[in-house]
C-alpha cells in the first residue's frame, strides 16, 4: 500500500506530550477527517451543519466524538483503502479512548488499516485489545540511528541550513539529538520552524480549516 496511489486515502496525527490540544481525542479525528476530506469531500456533509451553528460562540460545544466517528465510517466504506496514522498516541492522557474509537472503526470498515505508534510498554497495548492488536518492537538503537540520519541529511541538504558554518551545523545537530528519545517526528517539525520549540508543533489539517477552505472555493467559483 502506497500514500501516492489514487485509490488510498492517508491521514496522519502527532500527539506532541506538550501541547493538550493534540491529545483531544476529538482534535485528534477532526483533524482525520480534515485530511480524509481532500480526498473525500462528501465526509463533511454531516459535520457542516453542526459546525456553522457552534462557530463564533464564545463557549462553544465541542463536536461530538460519536458524529467524527460516524462520518469516517458513513463515508469511507466504499473500496478506497483508508489508512489512518497516529504517532505517540501514548503521550495522549486520553490513549485508551483514542484506540477505543480506532476500534470501533475497524470494526466496521474492512477496507481501514490503523497504525499507531507508542513508546509505552506493549503489554499495556496488548491489553487493551489482545486479540486484535499487533505490535512490532522498534529498537530505541534503530530509531536513533534513523534520527541521526535524519538530522544529517537535512543539515547537508536544506537550501538554508546547508550553508550555514560547521560549528552551527554542530550545535544544531547536538541540540537536536539530545534526549530525542525516538521523537523523529517532533524533530523534523523543528527543523521546518523558525524556532526549535517544540510547543509549537502545528497540529495539521483541522475543520476549522477545512470549512474555510471550502467557503472559499465556493466564493471563487
């Protein structure tokens, strides 16, 4: 299975330990689902209309996880392969909930593939769902062997980064691996930001953005 093939709809979320609102369960598949909708449109047919009533309420409501549930699974059970990617859902407080949920929809799609990839111990995960999980052990040694090479590449690479003196390229490289713990992706978002906090970490594609985007396309045409 391939991300590039025409038939294969691919989202991805990173839940950053340091920033709460990437381990909400419900900014966690709305952010799915923002992702699922390029390629599906129809999957915010349903949303819409509770979303326009919320937007611009000071104390707004926020959208059920039930009805991102149901969306996902309304609009993706055709032969498209779907397959949804959550990195560190361990550092989420809500991780139980969260596979929870990723059942439920495996349940009821057979054309969903789910990958999820955690730090915890995997008996906590096996516990969870014994009889369906499967969990493949990453060597800390590989994983920072990936990072390393990672960091490298871009620092050799990068049109700014490249030119920048060999003792920079050193501190950057230092700073970066240390205490990376297999965070690849939090530090391949660093190394895109004007400013290595990692608080700033962008959650990715949301509804909120969606819906704006759609507003104006449709103001365009």
């Amino acid at each position: 299975m391939s991300p590039n093939e025409p038939d294969v709809c691919l989202a991805y979320f990173y839940c950053a330990f340091g920033n709460t609102s990437s381990q909400d369960p419900v900014n966690i598949f709305g952010s799915l689902i923002a992702q699922l909708s390029f390629m599906m449109p129809s999957m915010l047919d349903s949303i819409r209309p509770i979303f326009d009533e919320i937007r611009g309420q000071a104390h707004r409501h926020p959208i059920e996880l039930p009805l991102l549930e149901e969306s996902i699974i309304k609009h993706s059970s055709g032969e498209r392969r779907v397959l949804i990617l959550i990195d560190a859902i361990n550092e989420s407080a809500h991780m139980t909930k969260i596979i929870s949920s990723l059942l439920r929809l495996a349940e009821q799609l057979k054309n969903l593939r789910i990958l999820v990839t955690s730090t915890a111990d995997a008996a906590s995960l096996r516990e969870i769902c014994p009889t369906r999980a499967k969990i493949v052990d990453m060597n800390p040694d590989i994983v920072q062997y990936d990072i390393e090479t990672f960091v490298d590449q871009r620092l050799e690479k990068d049109g700014t980064l490249s030119n920048v003196s060999g003792n920079l390229k050193s501190d950057i490289r230092r700073a970066l691996l240390k205490d990376a713990v297999g965070s690849l992706v939090s530090r391949s978002e660093i190394m895109r930001l004007p400013c290595s906090n990692s608080s700033q970490i962008p959650l990715g594609p949301t509804l909120a953005g969606q819906f704006k985007h759609a507003e104006n396309r449709e103001v365009s045409s």
